[in-house]
C-alpha cells in the first residue's frame, strides 16, 4: 500500500516479464501497440535493432529470450524518465546485456531496478534499497561500498545479539534459581525478562 506523486508529464515505463498472450503480429507491432505515449517509428526500430530483433519477425516465432528483448524495445522506445526495471538480464546473452548496459548509459532515465546480476548493478547503480528481515534501508552508493556498509552492520548486530543472549540466559538463571520471596520484590526485573524473551521470540535472523 501507500501514495505514488509523480511530476506532471513524467514519462514513466516498465519491463513486462512476458509478452502478453494477445500480442500478435511483428516485432514492431508489439512495440508499438497499445501505447499511452505516441513513439516515433524509427525510435521503435532502433530499439529493436538495438537489442539484436529483427523489427518485421513474428512475435509467436520468437524464443522467450527474443520476446523478452521485445519488451525491454518496447519500454525503451518510449524514452522515459523513469524505467523499471524487474530482472531485466533474464534470458539475454552477454553481448546483449553489454548493448542493454550502454544503452540506459546513454539515454540516461532513472532506474528503479531489481536483479541478481551483479555485473549489472556494479556498472549502473548508485544507490541500493535493501529489504532485510522486514527491514527496508537505504544506502545511497554504489554495490561495492553497499556490501562494505552491509558487513560492518552484520558484525555490530551479531556483537549486540550476543551481548542481549549473555543476559538473555543470566536473567534466566535468576529466575530460575531465586526464591518465590525475591521474585515477589523484584516484579520489575521478571517483567524486563518477560520482554526480553518476547524480543528474542521475534528476532529475524539472516538466512545466508
């Protein structure tokens, strides 16, 4: 949930993970159907170009890995501000992801992008939003400084979860061990235990 703003008349474009089950006819013709944005057609054909797809080749007769290099034209061709962009790699050989790769380079929209190709991030983010145990964060660098970063919050965190186990289990050993009087006095302390198991119950721990 939540609230998109945009500024008037930005041009916003995403990659579809598949060609839609209706698109028939060429290569262009997808790229070019159904459009919001009216595209010049020599934009589209350099798009298509671009990515290694003949413009006047059946949609159907495609591989998956051409159809998806369809859809990444079709979101090019509009020239946006803002592109999203959902494992845009998937499915394309290296030469095209190098032609993709210089090809945002040059047109130079915004990108909002998830993908697991490193490669990919290393040359073209600057900034990484990461979703970590329920936890969205943001680190405004590049990959290589975001792993860096990333590392030293796993060391401090480990040391404090270690810190919060050793009177985790210190606390538990009292209440164990003290008498129903001392418990009686000191309610407060029972009630900090009672918390404490409550944090460690609910603590997310990194999975690799």
């Amino acid at each position: 949930g939540g609230e998109v703003s945009r500024v008037s008349g930005t041009r916003v474009a995403r990659l579809d993970q598949r060609v839609p089950e209706s698109a028939t006819g060429t290569a262009l013709d997808a790229v070019m159907a159904d459009r919001h944005d009216a595209i010049d057609e020599h934009i589209a054909r350099a798009a298509l170009s671009r990515l290694g797809i003949a413009d006047d080749a059946p949609v159907k007769s495609l591989s998956a890995g051409q159809q998806r290099r369809v859809l990444l034209a079709r979101a090019l061709a509009g020239e946006p501000d803002l592109l999203l962009l959902d494992e845009p790699t998937n499915h394309l050989d290296v030469a095209t992801i190098a032609d993709l790769e210089e090809a945002l380079v040059r047109t130079k929209p915004t990108l909002v992008f998830v993908t697991h190709d490193r490669a990919l991030l290393r040359r073209l983010a600057t900034g990484i939003l990461d979703l970590d145990r329920g936890h969205l964060t943001r680190h405004p660098a590049d990959y290589d400084a975001y792993l860096e970063e990333r590392a030293s919050f796993r060391e401090q965190e480990a040391s404090q979860r270690a810190l919060f186990d050793k009177r985790l289990a210190q606390e538990e050993s009292w209440i164990r061990e003290g008498v129903r009087e001392r418990r009686k006095r000191n309610m407060g302390r029972v009630g900090r235990l009672l918390a404490m198991r409550d944090e460690r119950a609910v603590r997310r721990d990194a999975t690799g």
